[in-house]
C-alpha cells in the first residue's frame, strides 16, 4: 500500500470532522474578518493536534499489539509510557517535505 493510501482512512475521519471549520474558515476570509479568521485556524489546530495525539496513540497500541502477538512480553504502560515520551513534530521529514 502506498503512503498515499495508506492512512486514507484516518484523512477521511479527519477531514469529515473539520469540514464545516474549513467552510467557515473561507467564509471568514471572504469577510476578510481578522479576528474570525484567527479564531477559527485556532480550533482547527485544536482539532488536528487532539486528532493526531490520537492517531499516534492508534499507531503505538497497534505496534504494541503486533509485538504481543510476535511472543515479546509488553507490559501494559508501554503505550501510556510511549505516548508521554513522544516529541512534537515540528517539521516534514526531509524525505516527505513537498
């Protein structure tokens, strides 16, 4: 599957959440109302960043899962523990940068 494809899904669930944010985001920039317009953008950044704490949680649980089931003891904090230890994402990976 390619990295196109591959967490399609989760764009979908993604996206479907902040359509009607994104409506009003262009509403608020066709009324070129500043204050809307910051308001807005913040919680659509809200929503991205609670949405991808949850999908890292997603990946981390499934990783974990898949370690079980390859015979390696997991104890149950290591998602929790994992989660807690995982830095900000700042910027692309070079690879992926467009």
């Amino acid at each position: 599957m390619s990295r196109d494809e591959r967490f399609a899904g989760f764009a979908e669930l993604l996206f479907n959440e902040m359509k009607p944010d994104l409506a009003m985001l262009i509403v608020d920039v066709c009324r070129k109302d500043v204050t809307a317009i910051a308001k807005t953008e913040a919680i659509l950044k809200h929503t991205i960043a609670q949405r991808a704490y949850d999908f890292m949680q997603h990946v981390v649980g499934h990783s974990m899962e898949y370690l079980d089931e390859c015979g390696r003891e997991i104890p149950g904090s290591m998602v929790t523990r994992i989660a807690a230890s995982m830095p900000d994402m700042r910027q692309w990976p070079e690879e992926t940068s467009k």
